[in-house]
C-alpha cells in the first residue's frame, strides 16, 4: 500500500469523527468507493448513500473539520497514522482480513506504534483485588525486565498497575482509549497518562474530545488484542470487559493467556472461567507468558538464580524465617511460625514469597530450604 | 470371570504379603502359571523361581500364614475382595489392561467396593491451607450432597477434610490407604478413620499390620484413580504425591480436575501447574466436577437459588452487607464497606460468599444485588 495523500489522510480523519468504527454501513461504503469518496459523500449528505447512514452522520458531518483536527492533534505533538504509513502496524491487518480494521489510529506520545512486535496486553478489571495489583505487578514489571512492551486501557485497577510496572522499569507503554487522545480519563490517572505518553503512546480511533462511551470499551479491546502477541488477563470478573479482549485475541488467532485466582475470590471468576472454558493458557509469571509468545531462544533463558546472594539481601523477617526452616525434612508453616516466634500468618506468606523467590521449596508436607541454601548453611 | 476358590484366596493372600504390588518379577510368576502355583513357589522358595525374587520374598514367605490373616481379617468385620467376586469393582479392570491391577483387596467397613460406580477421588497436600480446607470441604460435601462418594488416601490435610465433608452428609467414603487396614495411620485419625469404616469402607492392597512406607502412597494412589470416575485435586504444591495421582487417572482415562489457587500461595502450585501442563480441567465447585463425571441428565439439573430465603436466613454481618450493597449500580467494596460500618477486608471476604451463594453479582466496577434481590427490595 502507498503513503496516503493528504486527502486521504483528512478523509479518514473526517471518518472516524462521523462513524463509529463498527457501523457496518459506513465501513460498506469505504470498501465500495474508497477513503476520499465516503467522506465527501458523507460531508454533502449525499442521496446516494443509505438513508440510516445519512441520518447517523448527518449531524456530525456538519460539525466536523478534520483539517483543523489534526492540526490541533500536530499542536498536542500527536500525529495520525493510516494504513500505508511507515508507522502503520502489520499487526492490524489481521483486524482487516474480519472486517474489522480501524480507519486511521490518533496517537499521541514518545513511541512509534510499529515498534510493538514486541509487547503484550495485560487487562483486566477495574475494581481489583491486592492480589490483582501484585499480579499485574509482576508480570507487567517481569515482562519490562525481559525488554517487553505491556499494552492495556489505560484504565483504573489493573490497567494502572501494569501500565505502572512498565513505566517503573522504563520500557515502553502504550495505552489504547476508548476515547480521544487529549481526553484525561479516567480523570484519577492525569499523572499516569501523562507519564504513559512520554515514555510510550496514547492511541484512540477516535478523534480529539471524543469522550469514553460504553460501546467504545468493547469496541476497543479488539486493538488491544490485535496490536499485542497475546492477551493475559490479570484479574477479572466473570462479567469484565477484560474477557473481551481475550476473546478477541482468540478470534484473532493471538495468544490468550489467564492468571488463575482463587475460587473464593469473584474477582478472579472471569480468569478461572476463561480457563475452564476456552483454550485460554494458565500462567503465573512473566517467564511463563514469554515462554508462549516470545522468539524461540532469546526469549527462554533460564533466569539466573544467586540463591544465597538473595538470601543476603532479605529483610529481618524473612532472614528469621529461612533460619527456622530445616534443610532436610519438610515441616508446616505452623511449625516453623513457632521456631521463628512469628504469627504464623506471616509466616505462611513470608514462605511463599521465599519459594517464589527460590530460597525454600515446598512439598506435600510443608517447606524446607531450598537445595542452593542446604549446600551453603 | 468364576467365584475363587479358597485356595486362591489364600493364595492372594499370601503373595500380597511377601511382595509389593509393584515387584513385576512376581508378577510375571503369576501371570505364568496363575496365583496359587506361585504362592507354593514362592512358599517353597522353589529353584525356578529367578533368583533375586527368591531371594526378596524368601523372609517375608517363611512367615507368612494367610490363612491366619484371612481369620485375623474376618475377626476385624473384614474380608478380602478378590477377582472374580461379586464385590470386585470392573473399574479395578482398567488397571489390569496396563498391567497394574492389584491382587486382591483387603476391605473394612460397611461400604461395598463395588458400589463406587459414583465416586470422585478428591486428594491434595497433607500441609494445606484455610482455602484448601475449604475447597475440600466445599467439593466432597456438595458431591455427597448430590449423592456422590468420596474416595481420598485418608491422610491429614486434604484427604481428612474430604473424608469429614462426606461423612457429615451422610454419604459413603472411602479411604484408600497405603498401610494394612487395621493399622491407624496417621495416629491423629483414629477416629475419622473408625467413621470412615462404620459409614464407608478401608480398603487396601496391603495385608493387615504393614507400615505405611513412603513408596506404598505412590503405588496405592492408581488405586485411588482407578476406583473413581475422576479424580478432583483441591490443593497441592508442586511436588505433592496428589499429582501422581491426577497422572494414573490421567494414564486410566479417568477425568482429571484440579482447583485454581492463587499464584501467591505455594500450596496450590501444583494445581495451577496440572491446569497449565496437562488436560486437567478447572473446576470451582461439584456442580462443575458432575458436569464432567456425572450422568446426562441425572447430575447436570440446575440447582434450585432461593434468593429470598437465603437472605433471610442471613447472619448479621451478611445481612448490613447485603443492605450495603445497591440495586442497579455497581460499587466497590470499599464503598460498601463505608455504607455497613464493617472493616473492608471483613466485608470483601462476605461479599465473595454472597456471591457464591448468588445473592450478589460482580462485574468489573464491584458488586451490586444480583437480580432475584432486586426484584425483591
């Protein structure tokens, strides 16, 4: 495909201001009669196009100068990318080949949208758990470390805390919106999308102002999904939109991976439902998600292990746990709570940050140390 | 297949004494020339036999007296369940197709071994967890509650809350043991262990008075697979002998289930580990476990809500979240933890128990009334 003139490029911003990106009536009439046609004929209300379709543009078509939209979006230092840019990703193509290919991308911010091969999108919900944050945490944070971009909504709960994550190990973010680019929402995260813009983009197909409508999350998610590897679902309730977005990377052939949650937990339903139901991929770190997506060899290493040099750097708690914990035999939180002198709540969650960490291991009867630490003690 | 003779009895009897299920010399001794042959060669410790056979069994032969443990079995209120019987369970066949069936089965209890048509194997780590205990709890009682039998190792942890789960509903258990089954083990079971036996049934393969030795738990867990028609893991770390388990009903053609946990809690990353590199299915409740082993029609009926009377018969607590907790609107728990003056953390674990009991729905944003509730405010 050529770079587009800039006719086209007004036209498909002019577009995208009249339609939504999943009128079928609009989309039937670009395919027939291209970019530019569709727009001047939707501009004069032309009678040559559907009567439903008129009525739908007309009002907006009256009020839009796409010209003057994207000088404002060069002003805010954004740019419009359109199929046949340089900046154009293959990646949306596969939106393209089911009819579902956005019209022109408003992004806005420090990265190049074409520079996403690498990169997956961590979703999830809104309202989250303690264990949503730690998750979306670790592995957003785990992927950075290993070079990898983390797509999401920009959204509240997990969203922000893999956005976050990301922001914190210096790689590259990209938040796509369910709104225009120079809109803050949710207003909470001004500081984030902020950050997010000049470390990575801001990408919406909707034109400046356009605010978050209902209608447009779902219509979204399908670029989360189509411009990432894979989806992981963090945290999610059985009715998240989150689940859409794995359901798209389905469709669209993308990986669809999920974090499993407690049973006792409703939300972790969505995740263990996605798990139980589909060909959705448990994982449980970062590791384990690169392992799926990642380049075959320079995405498996093995991660360095420094068990005793770890050991070191734990905090006192910790430090009192692992010396009350035998090198042989296995024995109960319970037990090594009691030779720690520390509330076995603690305890419990101490262990296993320890086992995560490699430093203890853990069998049917409990924990002992780990073998690196048995040989150095 | 015709009724045993008692010499075959005895002589079942007496080759489950002097060699392991396992010892596949023995086995081919059998197989050869047919159980009571080889008990007399092994008795005699006669010159045919191969030599490292002769030498292993030679000890355990010369006191050996079957005929007197048969007697000692029978004293008990027990009996030893051979092929052939009428109680000889055809699921025990399978196990014969890949060369692993067992000799016979030493059985105490009012139960019948060949009764276990509608059963669930439900095993996990001995050092669990609050969430295992309640997992456990929360399958085997709704699987009895449906009037399915439980079968489990007998162990602490998992197994023992299985067991205690069936036996308060009324319903038959079983448990499988790696020791003879006059021999209470672990000591802290000797009253679940006398339960079980008055409502179901001990059972196995090992003749009354052998220890439970380590490698007898792995060579008795194929019986717990193979005498159900799944096998359910609640809760196990990564090395658990639970997973051995879940591999025969795996190598049987048995379903194999395991219940999520957190990534967070070690004790539960044997399950997450099935879930990711296996076929095991996910499941969060009975129902689910039926969907998979029950009959059409007869175990997948919807169960009834009654969402009113549910909330009436509320406790306090419950009963401030449920008012807490809108209408149409979701909120967060935090909010609703606001409006009913109770800690959030409080409020967010009944929450999840509201939501399981149906009275509350969750969606990314929080929790609001599920609808029966709405209608009725």
């Amino acid at each position: 495909m050529s770079r587009p003139t800039y006719a086209e490029r007004v036209a498909r911003a002019g577009l995208s201001r009249v339609g939504e990106p999943d009128d079928s009536a609009l989309r039937a009439v670009v395919a027939t009669v291209g970019v530019v046609d569709a727009w001047e004929m939707v501009r004069a209300s032309d009678d040559a196009l559907p009567a439903r379709l008129r009525a739908r543009t007309g009002g907006r078509a009256a009020g839009a100068d796409p010209g003057a939209d994207l000088e404002r979006l060069h002003a805010l230092g954004g740019r419009l990318v359109c199929p046949g840019d340089d900046e154009w990703p293959a990646s949306l193509d596969d939106l393209d080949a089911i009819g579902a290919a956005p019209l022109a991308m408003w992004v806005r911010g420090a990265g190049r949208l074409d520079a996403l091969d690498r990169s997956v999108a961590v979703v999830g919900s809104r309202a989250f758990t303690a264990y949503g944050a730690h998750m979306a945490d670790a592995i957003a944070g785990g992927l950075a470390d290993r070079g990898w971009a983390t797509v999401s909504g920009g959204a509240v709960g997990v969203d922000g805390a893999a956005h976050r994550a990301a922001l914190v190990s210096g790689v590259s973010t990209v938040a796509v919106l369910a709104c225009g680019v120079d809109v803050i929402y949710p207003p909470s995260h001004r500081d984030l999308l902020t950050s997010v813009a000049a470390a990575g983009l801001l990408v919406s197909e909707w034109p400046l102002g356009c605010s978050p409508m209902r209608h447009r999350f779902l219509i979204r998610n399908r670029l989360l999904a189509a411009l990432s590897r894979g989806t992981v679902v963090v945290e999610a309730a059985v009715r998240s939109g989150a689940l859409s977005t794995a359901r798209w990377a389905q469709r669209l052939g993308r990986h669809t991976m999920a974090v499993p949650g407690p049973v006792t937990s409703a939300m972790s339903g969505g995740c263990n439902q996605l798990l139980r139901e589909t060909d959705a991929v448990l994982v449980t770190d970062a590791a384990e998600v690169l392992e799926l997506v990642g380049d075959l060899g320079a995405d498996l290493a093995p991660r360095p292990q420094g068990a005793v040099a770890m050991r070191d750097a734990l905090g006192d708690e910790a430090r009192r746990v692992v010396e009350a914990t035998p090198v042989r035999r296995y024995v109960t939180p319970d037990r090594i709570a009691q030779t720690a002198a520390l509330p076995a709540v603690r305890v419990t969650s101490l262990l296993n940050q320890l086992c995560a960490q490699g430093l203890v291991e853990v069998s049917d009867e409990g924990f002992r140390l780990a073998a690196a630490l048995r040989r150095a003690r």
